[in-house]
C-alpha cells in the first residue's frame, strides 16, 4: 500500500451557496484552532455543475452570484489566505445563518467593509477576467477527480466529499470527526458510507437551513432534479430543465 498523504494540510472546496459546505467549514475551523492544520481554501461552483444545457456558464454572465462571491475571494487570496477565510467565513454566514444576501453586490461590498476590507475589490474582482480562471481551474479539479459538489477535500491527490453534516460538533468531538475523516486516507479503494436521511432528518435539515432559504435567489438541483423543501422535507420537484413548463 502506498503511503497515506500528509494529513496536515487540507484543500476544503467550497461554494458560499452551499449550506452543507457552510456547517462543514464551521466544523473544520474548529478543528484547526485545536490542533493547527493549515486550510487551504479553494473554489468549487454549484452553478457550474448544475448548469442546464443551453443556459450561460456562469463566467459567461457579468454577475453570477456564488461564482462572483468566490471572484472576489480570489483576488483577496492573491494576498492573504486568511482574508479570504474570512470572507467566506462572513459572506457564509450572512446567507445561512443571518437570512441576508451576498450574492448581491451591494451587500457584499457592505459585508467587506464590515471586515475591514476594501469594497472596492467587489469591482476590481469583476473586472479582473483572471479570477475566473481561478475559479474554473480549481473547479475543474473537483471534477477531473470524480468529484460532483461541496464540501470536497483533498490531502495531497486524495479525493474526499464531506462531511455532510449540520449541528457541526466543537471541541474533542470535533477532532473526533477529524480522526475519522482523515482515517479514509489510509484506504484508496473505500468509497462510501452513507447514514441514509430519514424523514425526521430532512425537517431538521429543512429548519436548519430556513435562513438560507428564505435569502437565496435560486433553486436546489440535485443531480439534474429541482429539489423543494416543505415542512415534511425534502420533495423532488421535477426536472430541473423542465422548470419552465411547471410555472
């Protein structure tokens, strides 16, 4: 067996749109103030991969809310990884937790002075045509890796998707998980395991994501199906491609 990578330095994809991706940072930033890991934070579109044929890719389109979020955080990377953490640490909250809109520039430009930052970089991110380079060549990576959404990580070229969690743990539960997680490393041919979501699960996911949900601007697709959200959990809609003919 070839050797396990480092498990010391982790590259966690994220979008800021996805609330899954939103409680795994919570947890990992947990883990890094206990035990010193060095999070490399990377870029990973959900309106990308969920793209439906014939519609514009999102650097095809002058404002693109996560894709243009993460623009701005790959000009803030340029100089400061932990300005960058910050910013997701900022913008994230502020869809899915406080209800607000950062897909929007205007509160973004509020939320970067709120941090201390330039608003300014929220122009100078969108006029900058590298950053989405940035963006797609780190997205493409998630994807040349087999991978399909967020969280994704990587310890070297291991490829891991999750932890999918909410109620993100703290303390020594959460280096707990860390041990879990990271004991996968060890393994290149385990591929999966799965708690599956009872109903129960789906409420509870459904009420933890209320804020992010009554803020966002745009549908759940999972895998090509609109998925909603009811007070009884999650319910496939239909097609995502087909939106237009149930409206």
């Amino acid at each position: 067996m070839a050797p396990s990578p480092d498990t010391s330095t982790v590259d966690f994809h994220f979008d800021v749109l996805c609330p899954y991706a939103y409680q795994t940072a919570k947890w990992i930033r947990n883990v890094r103030a206990q035990n010193g890991i060095t999070i490399n934070w990377k870029f990973f579109s959900l309106e990308e991969v969920n793209r439906i044929e014939g519609k514009k890719h999102p650097w095809e389109r002058e404002w693109s809310y996560g894709w243009s979020m993460m623009r701005i955080g790959a000009l803030l990377r340029r100089t400061s990884m932990d300005d960058l953490d910050r910013w997701y640490e900022r913008a994230g909250r502020a869809l899915h937790e406080d209800g607000l809109k950062p897909h929007e520039p205007d509160v973004a430009r509020h939320l970067l002075e709120e941090l201390g930052l330039d608003p300014a970089l929220v122009d100078q991110a969108i006029e900058d045509q590298s950053t989405h380079d940035e963006v797609r060549d780190e997205h493409q990576r998630v994807i040349d890796a087999g991978g399909f959404g967020v969280p994704t990580l990587f310890f070297g070229d291991h490829c891991l998707f999750g932890p999918v969690l909410i109620e993100p743990p703290d303390g020594e539960a959460a280096l707990r998980m860390w041990d879990a997680t990271t004991a996968w490393v060890e393994f290149p041919h385990l591929y999966e395991i799965q708690k599956p979501k009872l109903k129960s699960d789906e409420r509870q996911i459904a009420e933890t994501f209320k804020p992010y949900l009554e803020a966002r601007d745009w549908i759940s697709i999972n895998r090509g199906t609109e998925v909603g959200f009811t007070k009884d959990g999650f319910e496939a809609v239909g097609p995502a491609a087909e939106r237009g003919n149930r409206t």
